[in-house]
C-alpha cells in the first residue's frame, strides 16, 4: 500500500486572511461530474463535492496542488478514489488512501513561509507515489469562504474548470472549545492549563471523519513554540475501531475525549486522558491529523490539549465529515 507523507508548507495567505482566486477559474461550469485533465480547477464556497473520471493511472506530487482562498478561515480539500488496499489499518477503517490538503488562517505568525507562492501557503498528506487511478476519484471540499484548487496530472491532456456540484452530507468547522482553569476570552487563558472540546454530526449513512489541529502562538515575531512553552494535542474519535459500539453524544465526553458512558472509563475522563482512537502530539506550529474512515451514522468527535509557560498559545481544532459519494 501507498505511505502517506507529510509535505508541509505554510498555512498562512495574506495579512488579511484572503488571497486572489485565479481569473481563469471565475465562472466554470457547474458539475456533479466531470473529467481530470491535464490540468483541473475547481472553484467552490461552503461544502461541495464532485466525481472526477480518470482516463488512465496518472501522477502528481505535493508542488502540482495549488489552492487560493478569498474571505475564509480555512479550506480543507480530501481527493480519495474508489481503489483501496486490502490491509487498510485498523485505525484508519476500510478506506485508508486519502490525499489531503489543509489550510487555516493565521496559524503561522513567524513569518517563516513568506518566500513560498501563495498558492503553495498550506499543508498536504499526499499518498507516496501519489498516484490517481482510473475511473474516477471523488473530490471533497470545504470552505467558509471562497476558494479554488488547482490539480495538474502528468500523462492526461486537457484543461477543465468546475464549480463542484454532487449532492451529499458533510460538514467541516472549528470544534467549540473549553478551556481551564482561565477561560478561552484571552491569551493567558488559553495558557498553563487544559483547552478541550467536542462536537457530533449525523451523516446518515457510511463516511468519513476526521479532527485536524494545530497548535499556534498569538505573539507575531516569536518562535513558532514560543520558547519554553511545550504543548501537546490530541483528538479522539467515538464510536471508534476499538470501540463501535460508544457513544456518539457530547454529554458522554464531557472533557473532550475519554467515554463516561463506558464502565471504568470516568476516572480517565476526568482527568482528560483516554484517547480511544489515535493520538498526536505537536509543539510550536506543527498539525495533528487523526482520520478515520469507520464512520456510521452520528459521529462524535473531540479533542483535548495541554499548555504550559508564560507566553500565550491557542489549540485550534476542527471536525470534518463527510458521507461518501
């Protein structure tokens, strides 16, 4: 099976939140279906989705995924075909080859990618070799603003635009936080302390789940981890491959990750320690991306993260599902 790796860039557009969409993606065709060419655009706003037929296996790599954002916060874009292997990790569910692209505003204050293009401003978890098989492979996108992503493929010809237009379920947006003993109002309360959250939607049906996070500091012109400030952040999904049968409600998560509703699971809930699905750790500016693709029905996910030292930090998390096409 292909190995996702990580091909970082930076997550920050413009001072302003808002980069410019290319002209030539101003008013494609509206589509539930469409073709991969030699080069694809897709421009769209809120939650959208489009089937892509391929002609034949083609390549591309992480600097041939451009992606420009106008007026939002994030925009998360997960291309996955219909072929999957047969030894998918547990953890991952039944389909466990998804390319990823991510970005989120604000989340990089050093300064540090500023030479990159700003169409090259994001994160991707690229299947290596990433590698689009034919016939199709469907295309998930979200955004609270406006955005267009641009794929070019090695070995098709042909360049199409749309605006993508499949019908199904899904939601994509930043998990309501808690955080303690301070509060979330300021910075200082988002430090030396727990920040914490969870969130459920109901994608009627078999699809896909996952909590993307990072870590950032508030101060413009420190370091991305702000010296000796150590963090971590984790994310936790119910139900889960360990657990299919645990609940999928808030109220049974009540510090974010750990089960209350499960025998002998309160005492880690309470002191927000039982990662039921996969965890990651991040310092400084760095993501933790937990996917899984097991999802039925009501899915719960949560998230929790650790603080410490004197200069402010912020846990940004979201929730993305999204019912299969």
């Amino acid at each position: 099976m292909r190995v996702l790796r990580l091909l970082t860039a930076a997550l920050l557009a413009t001072a302003s939140g808002a980069a410019v969409t290319p002209a030539h993606a101003a008013s494609p065709p509206l589509a539930a279906r469409g073709v991969l060419g030699a080069e694809t655009t897709l421009t769209w706003s809120g939650a959208a989705a489009i089937r892509l037929s391929v002609a034949g296996p083609t390549g591309y790599r992480g600097g041939d995924v451009d992606l420009w954002v106008s007026g939002a916060t994030f925009a998360f874009v997960r291309i996955m075909a219909p072929h999957q292997p047969e030894d998918c990790p547990q953890t991952y569910g039944p389909r466990c080859l998804a390319d990823r692209v991510n970005w989120v505003h604000g989340l990089h204050d050093s300064g540090a990618f500023d030479s990159l293009p700003v169409s090259h401003r994001h994160d991707a978890f690229l299947a290596e070799p990433a590698l689009l098989e034919a016939p199709h492979v469907d295309v998930y996108l979200f955004t609270d603003g406006k955005a267009t992503l641009r794929i070019r493929t090695t070995t098709l010809r042909g360049h199409t635009a749309y605006r993508p237009g499949a019908r199904f379920r899904g939601y994509a947006g930043e998990i309501p936080q808690t955080c303690v003993p301070f509060g979330c109002g300021d910075a200082t309360g988002r430090s030396n302390g727990y920040t914490y959250g969870g969130q459920t939607f109901d994608l009627q049906g078999a699809g896909w789940a996952e909590f993307y996070a990072i870590n950032r500091a508030d101060d413009r012109g420190t370091l991305p981890n702000n010296g000796n400030q150590p963090r971590s952040i984790a994310g936790c999904m119910f139900p889960n491959w360990r657990k299919p049968a645990a609940s999928a409600e808030a109220k049974d998560h009540p510090y974010g990750c750990g089960d209350t509703s499960a025998p002998g699971d309160a005492e880690d809930a309470a002191v927000t320690a039982a990662m039921e699905h996969a965890s990651g750790t991040s310092i400084g500016s760095n993501a933790s991306n937990v996917p899984w693709s097991g999802a039925k029905g009501r899915q719960y996910i949560g998230f929790e993260a650790a603080s410490a030292g004197p200069g402010p930090s912020r846990a940004l998390a979201y929730g993305i599902w999204f019912r299969f096409l």
